[in-house]
C-alpha cells in the first residue's frame, strides 16, 4: 500500500532509522515453511499462508507480475502495529503536500517504524498549517529491492481481501511511475481489485471467497461513489470561495460535517460498513480527502480503458504499463 523510501532520504538520520526499521523487519522475518512445520501454529493461519503462495503463482503465471521472492518469508507483528504514516494537505485544498526523496521521487505520505517520531512529524505539519493524518500501514512494498514478507496480521484478512492486498502489493514489485503515488497506488488498487476476482473465480473451491468479496466489495463501492462526489462538492467550494478567513472555516467545518452526516444515509448492505467514520471516531479532513484521492481519483478511467483497449484482458493491460513504467 506504501513505498518504504526512507533509504532514499536526504535527511541521513531520518533515512538511518527506516533503513534500520527496514533490516530489523527483514533480519526477523522467517521462511514461511517454518510456521508451515509449527504443531502449535494455528491451521487458518497455515491456509492463508498457503494461499497467498497460490496467489503469488498466479500472479506471475497468470497475469505476467515480475517474479521475486516477496511473501515467502513471515514478520510475526505480535499483533502489535509496526509502522505508520503522515498525509497532510493545506487548509483550504485537497492537493496532498509531498514529501521529496532522491531516486525515489516525491511521495503524499512519509512513514515511520516509531509512532512517537509519525506524531511529532505530524505535529510539525499542523504547525506549518496543515491538515493532518496519521495511520497504521497494513502493507508496504519495497519495489523489488528486497524480499517483501507476508505481514502476520493480515493472515486475519478474509481470503477476498488477503487476495487483493497480495496482487496490489506485487503490482507495486513490477512497474513503478516516479513522482506520481496517485497513478501508482490506483493502478495498484486497480489491478488488486480485479486481479483478486478473477484469482477467485479460477481458484478451486474459491465460490464461496470470490460471494464474499464481491458482498464486501459492493459497500465499498457505495462508499467510494458517495465520496467521490462529496469531494467534488468540497473542491468546488475550495475553488470559489470568496468569503473571509474565519467564515472560510466555519463553512469547511460546515461541509464536513454534511458529508459525514449523509453517509449515515447510504444504503450500505452491512449497518457497521465505515462505523468510526459514521459516529466520529475516524477524523474527516482534507488530509483523509486527499488520500482517498490518491487511491481511488482514477479507478474508473482504469476501468473503461481495460474493457475498450484491452478487451478485459488485466494481464495485456498491466503489460502495457509495466513496459511503459518499469521498476526502479
């Protein structure tokens, strides 16, 4: 879901601390086979595993994703989250503040193995004038650098989402568009998405996965079409606005609010789909706005050009864009 790019850091002791992160993560990751052989290890657990290697050979037999040795190995997180990101954007804008890294590029977020460091970064951005995000990652992706491991809390994921998180994550190890996280994370999101449905649909006894993914799948559509145009709605203002500083935030505060609100009126098919955003409990702003945009702005620009140039065809269409970007 994110680069890890704290090596390509110009700040040396900024860079120092992901690279260690990074190493600790890799040093203390296992072979799978290990936690295969374990009597006490749990047998959901061991599936999951073994499906994700069904998943990794799809992937690259299927669909043409650069073979590598990423999710071979297991990080045991103890349940506990490891690393976190900073978004932020301006006070009256959606466009994401970007933070710049040699080789790599510019990114929308910054992350960092320590919370106490995410949370002094954010602090520093609030300071500067910015709205302000901090969240858990659940994935992240190396490029290809290094051998990514299978993260120990996903094997909590259903088998829909553990499918699509794979293929996203591997999508990301295959081709990369420097200085452009909203081309490369909808792409990836993109071909996740559909990668994992047509996983499912081939995968034996995956029936019942491919029924529950697409229920899970039809709330989350309701949920991105609900926002895509509540963001629309808050850009425009953004946009027009002509009203004094103070009346400019009441009115932001004002919208906000609304959209938060009129979500509680989607006809989602689960009443707990997107809870702690309904009562709260999950912040709204134009941090979370631009991130939602940096997932999800080009999905349907995807779609038309898979059904019109490609014929549906996902593995010509991600060979098209791994030979126009190519890893780093």
């Amino acid at each position: 879901m994110y680069f890890l790019i704290g090596w390509f850091s110009a700040d040396i002791t900024y860079g120092v601390r992901q690279l260690n992160g990074q190493i600790d993560v890799l040093m203390n990751a296992q072979p799978i086979e290990s936690f295969l052989e374990k009597a006490d290890f749990p047998e959901e657990q061991k599936q999951k595993i073994r499906f994700i290697q069904e998943v990794r050979s799809f992937a690259v037999n299927e669909l043409g994703m650069t073979n590598t040795d990423n999710y071979t190995t297991l990080f045991d997180q103890k349940g506990a989250s490891i690393l976190w990101v900073v978004t932020a954007a301006p006070e009256f804008s959606l466009s994401p503040y970007q933070w710049n890294f040699p080789f790599a590029g510019s990114f929308p977020y910054k992350g960092f193995f320590n919370k106490e460091l995410v949370k002094k970064e954010a602090i520093k951005m609030k300071r500067l004038g910015y709205d302000v995000e901090i969240d858990d990652v659940s994935a992240w992706s190396t490029l290809g650098w290094f051998s990514d491991p299978i993260l120990s809390n996903n094997l909590n994921r259903d088998y829909g989402s553990l499918a699509n998180l794979i293929i996203h994550e591997l999508t990301h190890a295959t081709l990369y568009v420097k200085d452009s996280a909203e081309m490369n994370e909808n792409l990836a999101s993109f071909i996740g998405h559909v990668g994992a449905i047509e996983f499912l649909s081939s995968y034996d006894g995956g029936d019942t996965m491919l029924t529950n993914y697409l229920n899970q799948r039809s709330d989350v559509g309701l949920y991105k079409n609900y926002m895509k145009r509540s963001i629309e709605k808050l850009t425009n203002f953004y946009a027009t606005t002509t009203l004094p500083i103070d009346e400019r935030r009441k009115e932001k505060e004002r919208l906000i609010s609304t959209i938060r609100e009129g979500l509680k009126e989607v006809n989602f098919s689960k009443s707990t789909s997107f809870q702690s955003i309904k009562n709260g409990s999950y912040p709204l702003s134009n941090a979370y706005f631009s991130g939602f945009n940096t997932y999800n702005k080009q999905q349907s620009n995807f779609e038309e050009r898979l059904a019109k140039e490609f014929n549906n065809d996902l593995k010509a269409f991600l060979n098209y864009f791994k030979q126009k970007y190519p890893t780093l």
